[in-house]
C-alpha cells in the first residue's frame, strides 16, 4: 500500500506551508498556534485563500474541498505554527455543528462570518464543576418570552476575551434527569450581564478565561439543534474536537527544530537515537489513525483513541526536546514553555483517564469493574 500523498496535495500543502512559515515568522512561539495564536488579520488571509471551512457546502460559501485536501493544509499550517486561533474554533467545530444542526436561517447567519474570517467563536462548555462530567453542568437558560435568559458560570473558556459568539451549553430543564435537559445556544459575547477574567496559566499564557453570565437575555432562535438534546449533540462535536490533525502536530514545529539540531549535532546519542525512533513512529501511527477519521474509515469512538495517542505524541515531544536542549532547558524558552503546557495537551478535549473509559467501556465493551 502506498501512503504517499498524491502530487496535487503535495502541492496544496507546500502551499499552505509556505503561508504558515511567513506568518509564524513574525511570532515568538510557534508552539500550539492553533489555541493561543490569535491573530484576525491571518483569518482574513486565510479566508482569502479559501482555507476556512474547506468542505462546507458551496451554498455556504463553502469550498467544496475533500477532506483530504483540509487535512493536509491544515497540517502544513499548524505543524508551522500560523497563527490560527481566532478562525479554528468555528472552523472545525461550530460550522460543522451549524451545518447538521442549525437552521438554514441559523447557517445563513453565521456562517458567512465564519467563513470570511471575520467572527471569533468560543467554546462555552466547561464550568467549575463540570469538565469531564458534562451532565453536572450547572449554568441555566429559562425562556421569558420570545426570548432565553442565561445565567451562569464557565472556565477555561479558551479565547472568550477576544470572542464575538460564545457556543453555550445550559440547563433548559432542571428537573429532567441530568444528561436529558441541557440545550445548546449562540450567545453574543458583547450582550450585556457577560463579565470576561482572563486566567494566566503557569506559562504566563491568558488565552482562556472564567465566563460569567448574569441575567444575559439572548433571542429565541438561538438555540441551536432540539431543546434539551444538546447530550448526543456535544457528543458529536467531540469527535469533531478529539479527531483531528491538531491533536498531533500543536507541537510540530519545536520538534521539527530539535530534529535538526539533533542531525546537526551529528546525531550520536543511542539514547536519543532511539527515543527519536520511538517518536516517528508514534507520530506515523497517530497520523494514520487521523487520516482514517479523515477519510471516514473510523470506527465509531475512533476520536477517543485519536486523541489519546495523538498527545501522548505530544507530551513525548516536549519531554525529548528538553533531553535535547540539555542544561538550556533550564532557561525560560520555548523549551521550557511547552514542557509546563504540555500536560494541558492530556487535558483540553476530554482528560486521557476520561478517553481511556470511553475506549473500555464503549469502543471494546469491557465490563465495568463492580462498585464495591
Ligand atoms: C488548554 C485548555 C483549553 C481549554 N479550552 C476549553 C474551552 O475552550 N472550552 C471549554 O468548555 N473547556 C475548555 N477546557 C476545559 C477542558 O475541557 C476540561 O479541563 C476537561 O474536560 C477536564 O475537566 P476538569 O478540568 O473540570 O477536570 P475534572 O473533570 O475535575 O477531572 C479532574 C481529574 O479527575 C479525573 N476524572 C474525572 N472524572 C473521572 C472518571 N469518571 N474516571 C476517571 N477519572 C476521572 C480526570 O481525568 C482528571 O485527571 C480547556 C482546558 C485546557 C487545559
């Protein structure tokens, strides 16, 4: 079997490339780009390039390219570190989710925006007691009218300060069981009661933030998909988020570079030959394992298993760079920045011990260990 990528994509990805490279070049870190790079200036040329929504329909300003074709420009831009933030929320996953869940007034809303590269969305999911467990989520939305009144906490909010749509999930019926009575709303992030603090984590990084809502009034067609049905929604949007390239590559272009320090250095070390070894190979299995979800060949709760290699990949790359950097690991550097995030890698999208139940329990169906 061949694996090779045909010559046309090779192009569109040395395409893609070549516009990551100019963009990051003008960045300090290149390292997770498509998290905390925001820059709105490179959605527009993204956009301009026909890279935001790739695949949606042409009646939605689509592109109408294959899936394959996405993959590797996506690819090619993350591994270089363009800055993709402002864009990549609504491109991988609220687009897709307005596209099979919204109305055709909904998607003739908020698409455009999208695709021009002129909305920033966030993702307002997480609250202080409920990461992992979705259904604990407490914040609400009652109907008073023609209208949703939205009150509420959320955290880790990634791009809240700099959103204009939050996608929020809220508590529409607190006396359904808890999994049955939560919906799914765009909110405007400047409708008034919403108060943005930004959180710096251990890197000096503020990309996400605490969400607060206090009486925000938000309109009746808001709602996005069926009203206390947002369970099975959110969990299709997580395949949207755990299975793809950017689980993999966030940290692409530091490992790229300790590479070639490493071949420069003359490449002597058995230890780092083979831990070298260990990390291409890793990175080839995970990458198959993306392509499949790409080419639609995964198995349902493929995403889980994805994405749990993927950063394993990841947190592997950080710890490898430091062996090779050595003492310079020590300093405050790019090094040393992606080995405090890199345990956010196991973390954002569903925790590995999460991902590891989901793959026991519902991909291979092993049996519960009995409750003592
Ligand atoms: C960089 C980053 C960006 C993020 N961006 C966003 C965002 O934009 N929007 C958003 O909504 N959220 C975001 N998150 C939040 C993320 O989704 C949550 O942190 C994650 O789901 C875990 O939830 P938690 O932090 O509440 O941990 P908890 O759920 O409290 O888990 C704590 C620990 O207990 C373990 N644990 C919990 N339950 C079980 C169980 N049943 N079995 C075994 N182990 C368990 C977990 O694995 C973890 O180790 C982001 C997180 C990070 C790190």
């Amino acid at each position: 079997m061949d694996f090779a990528l045909a010559p046309d994509l090779l192009e569109l990805s040395d395409q893609a490339r070549a516009m990551g490279l100019e963009a990051a070049a003008q960045r300090d870190i290149r390292e997770d780009s498509w998290l905390i790079g925001s820059d709105r200036a490179f959605s527009k040329q993204l956009a301009e390039a026909g890279w935001i929504g790739m695949t949606w329909p042409n009646e939605y300003g689509g592109g109408g390219y294959t899936n394959l074709e996405r993959f590797v420009v996506v690819e090619a831009l993350i591994s270089t570190g363009a800055p993709l933030a402002a864009s990549w929320f609504a491109d991988r996953q609220i687009g897709p989710t307005l596209l099979q869940y919204g109305t055709d007034e909904q998607r003739d809303r908020w698409l455009p925006g999208i695709i021009e590269g002129t909305s920033m969305w966030s993702i307002g999911m997480s609250e202080p007691d409920a990461g992992s467990d979705v259904s604990s989520i407490r914040s609400t939305a009652l109907r008073d009218g023609d209208e949703w009144v939205i009150n509420g906490d959320k955290i880790w909010t990634s791009g809240a300060a700099e959103a204009d749509w939050i996608y929020f999930v809220a508590r529409t019926d607190p006396d359904a069981p808890p999994h049955k009575g939560l919906s799914e709303f765009v909110v405007a992030m400047d409708s008034p009661g919403i108060t943005v603090r930004p959180v710096t984590d251990l890197t000096q990084n503020n990309h996400f933030c605490e969400v607060h809502f206090e009486q925000v009034r938000v309109p009746g067609d808001n709602l996005v998909g069926g009203l206390n049905e947002s369970f099975s929604q959110i969990m299709r949007q997580m395949e949207h988020e755990r299975g793809g390239i950017d689980r993999l590559v966030s940290n692409r272009a530091l490992y790229d570079d300790a590479r070639a320090s490493f071949s420069a250095s003359g490449a002597s070390d058995p230890l780092l030959r083979q831990r070298f070894a260990h990390a291409e190979s890793l990175y080839t299995i995970a990458r198959h394992m993306v392509l499949q979800e790409v080419l639609g060949q995964a198995p349902r709760g493929w995403s889980a298993i994805t994405k749990t290699l993927a950063t394993e990949f990841e947190i592997e790359v950080a710890d490898l760079c430091g062996r090779v950097a050595g003492s310079d690991t020590m300093l405050w550097n790019r090094i040393s920045r992606n080995i405090c995030y890199a345990p956010a890698y196991t973390i954002m999208g569903g925790t590995t011990l999460i991902l590891r139940n989901i793959i026991g329990e519902r991909v291979l169906g092993l049996a519960r260990e009995p409750r003592p």
